[in-house]
C-alpha cells in the first residue's frame, strides 16, 4: 500500500486567521458597498484554499469565479459590464484563482477594472497571484493580503489531521522541518510515504523533499530563458545554503560566475536579472524560498558541484574559511563519507576566534555529520549542529538533527550532550515534564565524563521542574553537588571563563535549594553571591543566572540590570534562544518594581521574539506577563486575551508558573472592576492549601490580592488563614512590596480601632518601598474604609491621592474606582463626554447598578459595599425608576451598552492622541 491511501484531504483550514479575517470583512462589506483585495503567496501556501473558502462562505448574492478567455481578450469597460451584468443589482463576489497565469492584455484590463470598481455597485473582486516574482505592475495598486508559512503548531496539526497522528515522532520533526510551513509541500511529501515509512518501520527514502515532490507543489519551475540566467539562479539558489539567511552577496554571484563560464562567454553582454530574483541594494534573494529550493533540486549535479566550486574559490580567496570549506565539500563527487574534511569542517565549525552566526555553524556540524566515518563522531557532530540551530531560534531545525544523532552505541558523553540539547528544546517549546526527564538523563550521562556539562544539564532540569510547578522533582535535582572545578565548560561547545561561571551555577544550585526547603536565612548568601558575580560578566547565560538569583532575593533593580546586560550580549552574539529570556526577565523584574508600562514593553517584544524562535512556553509566560499588566489597565478583552492564549499553552506542556500568572491576572481583573466575589473564588483556588494551590512560588504574591477580595466576600478565616504563611514570606524581605501589603490585609481584617493605624503604617512602608500602584491601592482602600466611617475629608485626601497614583501609572481600571469613590463623597472631578442613561444615577446607585449587571445579588453587593441588603433593594429600586426597566436582565442590558460606548469613546480618544488609526 503506497501513501496514497494513508492520507486522506485535510478537513478544516489550518492557520492563516489573520488572512481569513481580512476576507470576512471584505464579505462583510458586500451588502453596502464595493471592494477588492489580492491575495499573494508563493505557491503551496494555499491561496486557493482560502479563495474556495471565501466563496463558499459569501451567501449575500452570487459568486462568479472569472478566468480569461484564450479567444479574445476584453477592455476594462466591457469586463465591468460583465461584472454588473453577473451582479444584476445584487451583491457579487468575483473570484480570480492565479491571476498572474493571465496573458499580459488580460491581466491589464483585470487591474484597471479593478481600480474602477467602487463605482459598479455591490461587486466584490477577490484575485489570487503567486509571489514568486515581483508583483505585477497591471495589479501593484490592489491591497495585498499576504500569506505566510504556516507556524510549527499550526504545521503539526494539518499533519496530525491528514494522518490521524499516526506519524512517528522523528518522521513527524524530519517533515516538518522538510516543509518549512508550507502546507502542500508537507501533504505531498507525507502522500509520498507508505504506513511504514510513516511509522518509522522503514527508513524515509532519501530526501522526503526531493526534486519531484517540489516541482509537483510549485508546478514546476519556469525555465529561464539562457543558460546564463539558468547559472544566475542555480548560483544564487547554492549560495543561500551556506548563508544565514534568505539573500547572499550579489558580488559573491558575479565573482561566481565569472569563474564558472568558459573563457568564450566571459565578454557576453549582461542579461536583466531573471524575474525569480530581488535585489534589494548589494543583495539578491529569491521572491519565494519554494522556488529557490526547487530551482537547486532539478539542477544537474555536474552543474551544481561546477557551482559550489566556483563559490568555494571566491570565498577562500577573501579569506572566508567556513562558508568556503562548505562550498567545496558541496562541489566533490567523491565517496559519501570524507573524514579528513568532516574533521575540517569541524574544527572551523567550533573556532570562537573564526566570525560565523549560529545557523552557519549548524550547517558546517551538519555537513560534518554527513561525512563523518565513525557512528558515534557523526552523533557528536549532529548534536553540535543541533545545539547551533537551537541558538539560533530554530528549534524545528534542532528536532530533525537531534533524531540523526540517536545512537544506543554512543558513548555516554555523547548521548548525554544530544540528550541535553532536546531537554532545551522541550524547555523553550514543549512539555516541560517530558524537558526534566531529558535533563535529568543528561544530567546522569554526563556525570563522569563531563561534570560541567552535568551541572549545566541538573540546573536546567531543575528550571524544568521549577515550570512544572513541581517542587519535589526541583529539590531532588538540586540536591547537594561536590564543589565546582575549575577549567569546566559550562554549556555545550562554547568555551567560558575557568571558573565564574562554575561557581554561579554551584551557588544558584545551593542557593534555590536552600530557599525551596524554607531555609531563608542559608539561601540570602549563595544567591547574593551570584548577583555579585554577575556585576563582572559579559555572558548572556550567567547573566540570566544573576537576574533569576536577583529576583529570589527581591533586588528588582539588580534583575533588572542583569537581564539588560543579558539581552545586549544575546543581541551582540546572534542568539535568538537567549534574547526572549531576557526579556522574560525584564518584563518580570519590571512587573514585581510595579512599573506595569516599562513590564507590558518589554514582554510584548519577549512575544514577537519568542514565537520567533519558537519558544512557545517563554511566549506563554509574556502573555502571562501582558495580562497582569493589561488588568490593572482599562483593557478587560486584552486580559481575556492574553490569559486564554497563556493557558492553551500552560495546560498542554505543564506550565505551573505561567498558569498560575495568568489566572492571577484574570483574578486581579475582577477585583479592579469591582468583583469581589469572582476574584475570591479564583484566587482562593491559587492561594488556598490543597491540590489545586497555584505554583509554589508564585501564590504567595497573589495573597494580598486575595484577602482584598475574601474581606468583601465575606471569607475572613479563609483570609487570616494564608495570611500567617504570608508573614513569613514578608519578613524574609524578597518582595519589596511585602510588609506594606501585609500591614494592608491587616487593616482590611482588624477592627475599626486597630485598622486606622495599619493602614497608616502600610503607607509608611509602601513611602520606603516606592511603586506608585501598590501604594495607591492601600490609599483606595483606606479611602473606602474612612469614606464608610463618616471622616469625609480625611477620606478626600486618600481618594485623591489613590486618583493620582493610578494615573500616573496607568492603572485605568483602579482610577475609575478611585472616582467613583469620590462620586460618592460629591468631590469627583468633573465629567466630561456623551451623557449616557447611566449619567442619571447618583455615584451609589450607580456602583450598586454595576455589580447587579454583572450578576450580583443584592447580599452579595451590600457584602461589596459594606452596607444592608435593605439599602441595596431601596437603591436598587430607584435605579429601575430611574432608566424606566423593569428586570436585571434589562439593567444588564443598558449597563453593558453605556460600557460599550465609554470604551470605543476612550479607544478613540487614545487613537486621536497618538495618531492612531482604527
């Protein structure tokens, strides 16, 4: 049986929801007025995929689908007379798959059509056109709609879906590295392969990408029209494979090919560049990547060794070693394996001295690899490579060559540094259970013969385990180690200094232990140590160390500098792994300083960076990040946003930390919008004692918040309960918003006579402490507790002051309860925009109408606002009164209509203030 009748047609769109949400609205608009819109992508992306979804979903009129006539071609004025013709007054969605397969007459009249197309009525013109050359002049005014490869996940699950999860793990890393997100490259590779192959019974039959699979997906490529431009594409398609990126000097493939063309053709005239290729100053690339590997696929061998040889000598004449061995191991025809090259290529690959980016180094391991005589030097070599496309933020490089380099017969170093690489990998983007496991075994492996590598792979695996939430496994893999030697490597194939890093590692290794056993006093001095450490390095990975160490200790701004220090130095290397940890670190350390704008920065660039390099678990804990700084903003969809994303990831591969963040956030946001009861019944779920308490050390941070909810909701003992652990936690000094927080929740539980005075003293210690949003939460709340105590002008001066703080950090959501407050005292600063419904309610019937739109009952709002049931059914009455309703579900209604509108009034103002556009 051939894979033919493995693979059944993938049954839903994976991925592309930007580009899918840009049609809808284009649909959307049909019904009033006009539009048009160009899809482009290189081929296999599924263009035409999205065009058949767009016309099965139009149902407002009918669908032409419109391709040209090979008899005769007509004008722009009669192609619209068709189009209203087809249209009949009705809307009409015109459909045109592959327009750039039209002749040019044809395609011209397409285009000015289309610029005349808001005046022919309801008709809707959607074209479709590769981008495997430059855009065609006749359709460069239509707006575009991109396509791009699909991400890694999304390439997964079109794989899992057209196979039914059958594929072995390492068939599944090798074609989907092999398609490189291009969705019809990996259908046709998986259509190529047999239940066996796909099972991993049998060994894929050579490249899964090969020559013909390729010119199947691209429909062949178009023949160049002379052999010069045929040796101009092949050259630069060669080029590309010893580059770091997409595009290669275009002096380099001039140079080239005046060594590859005979004598005779050397005066030819120069032809225009093939209308494959870009240039963008001294750069050439190809418009599409498909093309450029297809193009160096159906190339002649004799030619493309001629090719590579020619490249090899214009760079090891300029001195360019490593991409010239490359190049000239590319040009031999000789045996497979080749040990004094692959030794050569080796060497260079790990010379520091030697400039080379990570993914050139993964090449040369690679290649290495492949040359290599003995079994267990070729496994060593493939996990090198693996180790440099893992620094370069390509962990699906990394899979496929990680599964090269399994090999039983290894020695244990080997098998313990390949070992190593994929508990990274599995870190940075997979079950962190499944990362542990892998680190673990490292860990053991690398014991005798390598103790650094050791150490290196027992405090990653305990940084697994740290994720996982899961604190037996993090003590037993800190458990206590022989002091650190000297000379010792602290990380695969990159030399550091003798012993720095070393003594961080032992230090960082004691210090957490000592700390996760509750040995407070024993873990300040080791962790201290590696802060100070820290202050001398230039190296992105100790400093990471010292910033994680720094924020054990609660020295915010000793994180804050390490992990700066870290991102500049993963930026100077090249290291697209390290970048978003740093930015994880930042954003933390500026999220615990309460510098909410400064966190929010730095984890949406810790996002983009790492969905780049493929880190979805640091991408989790940004999104973690961004809702706790989104909730203490006016922004309750962006909360919603960010805590789903975060969790879809936190509850597949483990991630306690992030989850518990990120329910934290979805709590906080209740809170700031005056929900007591919900936020209890989260947060008790993360702060409470049991099996479903939050991550070990995380929960306590979100105490405070906690007992601010309970106190409302009237859960007191539940309060004083985890305020005793707090205690401890405060008096060990690592948060410095602690003692402030806990003298607040004091205050919250005391009785009138003791209350004054703890609030007081929380002030106090919040002056020492700084962070605007902390201090002003102890003044709101201080504010209501004096406001409910008949002192309205001590209460004044509190709200005012919890008003400023919130503004001046941005904090939306509290302000809007800081002016509420003072609403109810008759000192709210004036009000400005729309008048609403809601603008008839006096302050308290106004705060009583919110919590009953949310679903509050009358106990649960007189609990809220520390007043009788009786005063809440009075005010409760006057507000039906009032907006003339009869039922909840009615005050529900008018309440979320008068939110709706304050929320699009203040995006636009926020849009007319920065120059935004909708």
């Amino acid at each position: 049986m051939t894979g033919e009748t493995t693979v059944r047609r993938a049954v839903r769109i994976h991925g592309h929801g930007a580009q899918r949400r840009a049609l809808r609205a284009l649909l959307d608009g049909l019904p009033a007025h006009g539009g048009r819109l160009l899809l482009a992508g290189e081929p296999g992306l599924g263009r035409t995929t999205l065009l058949q979804w767009a016309a099965r979903s139009f149902r407002a009129g009918p669908v032409l689908h419109l391709g040209p006539d090979p008899e005769a071609t007509a004008t722009a004025g009669q192609l619209l007379d068709t189009l209203r013709a087809a249209a009949d007054g009705a809307p009409l969605l015109v459909c045109v798959d592959d327009a750039h397969l039209w002749d040019a007459p044809a395609r011209s009249a397409l285009g000015r059509a289309a610029e005349h197309l808001d005046g022919a009525g309801r008709i809707g013109l959607l074209l479709s056109a590769a981008s495997d050359r430059a855009v065609d002049p006749a359709l460069a005014r239509l707006p575009v709609v991109r396509l791009d490869p699909l991400a890694p996940p999304r390439a997964a699950a079109l794989l899992d879906d057209a196979t039914d999860g059958v594929v072995a793990p390492a068939v599944r890393e090798r074609l989907l590295a092999e398609a490189e997100g291009n969705p019809a490259l990996l259908l046709a590779m998986t259509r190529r392969l047999s239940p066996a192959e796909l099972s991993g019974h049998r060994p894929l039959p050579g490249p899964p990408a090969d020559a013909a699979t390729l010119v199947e997906v691209t429909g062949g490529a178009e023949a160049a029209p002379s052999a010069q431009a045929r040796d101009m594409l092949l050259t630069v398609a060669a080029a590309v494979r010893a580059s770091d990126g997409p595009d290669v000097d275009a002096g380099l493939v001039r140079d080239a090919l005046r060594r590859l063309r005979p004598a005779r053709e050397s005066g030819a005239r120069p032809e225009p560049l093939p209308a494959q290729l870009a240039r963008a100053g001294d750069r050439l690339r190809f418009h599409s990547p498909l093309v450029r590997r297809t193009v160096y696929a159906i190339g002649a061998p004799d030619r493309r060794r001629a090719v590579h040889g020619a490249l090899a000598e214009v760079l090891e004449s300029g001195g360019d070693r490593l991409p010239g061995l490359l190049h000239r191991s590319w040009s031999l025809s000789g045996p497979a394996r080749d040990p004094a090259r692959a030794d050569r290529l080796a060497a260079v690959a790990a010379d520091g001295t030697a400039p080379a980016p990570y993914p050139l180094r993964a090449t040369a391991y690679a290649r290495a690899a492949e040359l290599t005589a003995d079994r267990a030097g070729r496994a060593e070599r493939y996990t090198a490579a693996a180790e440099q496309a893992l620094l370069a933020g390509r962990p699906e490089q990394a899979r496929p060559l990680l599964a090269a380099a399994r090999d039983r017969a290894a020695p244990a170093a080997v098998r313990g540094r390949a070992e190593l690489v994929r508990g990274l990998v599995e870190l940075g983007d997979g079950p962190v259970g499944d990362a542990h496991q892998s680190l673990s075994l490292a860990a053991s492996l690398l014991a005798e013969a390598a103790p650094a590598e050791a150490a290196t792979a027992a405090l990653a695996a305990a940084d697994a385990a740290w994720a996982a939430g899961d604190l037996p496994a993090c003590l037993a893999t800190l458990a206590p180690e022989p002091a650190p030697r000297t000379g010792g490597a602290a990380s695969l194939r990159r030399p550091h200094g003798p012993t720095t890093v070393a003594a961080i590692m032992h230090d960082h290794r004691v210090g957490m232990r000592a700390l996760l056993e509750g040995r407070l006093d024993r873990a300040g001095a080791p962790l201290g140590q590696v802060v100070e450490r820290g202050r001398t390095e230039d190296r992105p990975e100790p400093l990471l160390r010292s910033a994680a160490a720094a924020l054990l200790l609660g020295d915010v701004d000793a994180a804050r500098r390490a992990g700066a220090r870290a991102l500049a130095a993963a930026r100077q290397l090249g290291s697209q792994s390290l970048e978003p940890r740093a930015l994880e670190y930042l954003a933390y350390a500026e999220l615990r300083a309460g510098r909410h704008p400064q966190a929010r920065t730095h984890a949406e660039e810790g996002l983009r960076t790492a969905l780049r390099a493929g880190q979805r678990n640091t991408a989790a804990h940004h999104r973690a990040v961004l809702a706790l700084a989104a909730s203490i903003e006016e922004e309750p969809d962006a909360v919603a946003r960010h805590v789903a994303e975060a969790l879809e990831t936190a509850r597949r591969h483990g991630l306690a930390q992030a989850a518990t963040l990120a329910q934290w956030a979805a709590a906080r946001a209740d809170l700031g919008r005056g929900r007591p009861f919900d936020a209890a019944d989260r947060l008790g779920l993360l702060v409470l004692p049991g099996p479903g308490r939050g991550h070990f050390a995380v929960w306590r941070l979100a105490v405070p918040c906690f007992v601010e909810a309970a106190v409302p909701a009237g859960r007191h003992e539940e309060a004083r309960e985890v305020l005793t652990d707090f205690a401890g936690w405060a008096a060990f000094g690592a948060d410095p918003q602690a003692a402030a927080q806990l003298a607040r929740c004091r205050a919250l539980l005391a009785p009138p006579d003791r209350a004054d005075d703890l609030y007081r003293q929380a002030l106090a210690r919040h002056d020492e402490a700084g962070g605007d949003f902390e201090r002003a939460r102890t003044a709101l709340l201080y504010g209501k507790w004096l406001r409910r105590r008949r002192r309205p002008r001590e209460a004044r001066d509190r709200l005012g002051a919890a008003l400023a703080g919130f503004e001046r950090c941005g904090a939306g959501v509290w302000a809007a309860q800081a002016r509420d407050e003072l609403r109810a005292l008759g000192a709210a600063p004036h009000a400005t925009g729309t008048p609403t419904p809601l603008g008839r309610l006096t302050p308290q019937q106004l705060r009583i109408a919110r919590y009953v739109a949310d679903g509050a009952t009358n106990r649960e709002v007189a609990l809220a606002l520390g007043v009788s049931t009786r005063t809440v059914d009075y005010h409760l009455r006057k507000v039906f009164a009032a907006l003339g309703i009869r039922s909840r579900l009615e005050l529900a209604r008018v309440v979320g209509q008068a939110e709706q509108g304050r929320a699009t009034r203040r995006t636009a103002a926020h849009q007319e203030k920065t120059g935004a556009r909708p």
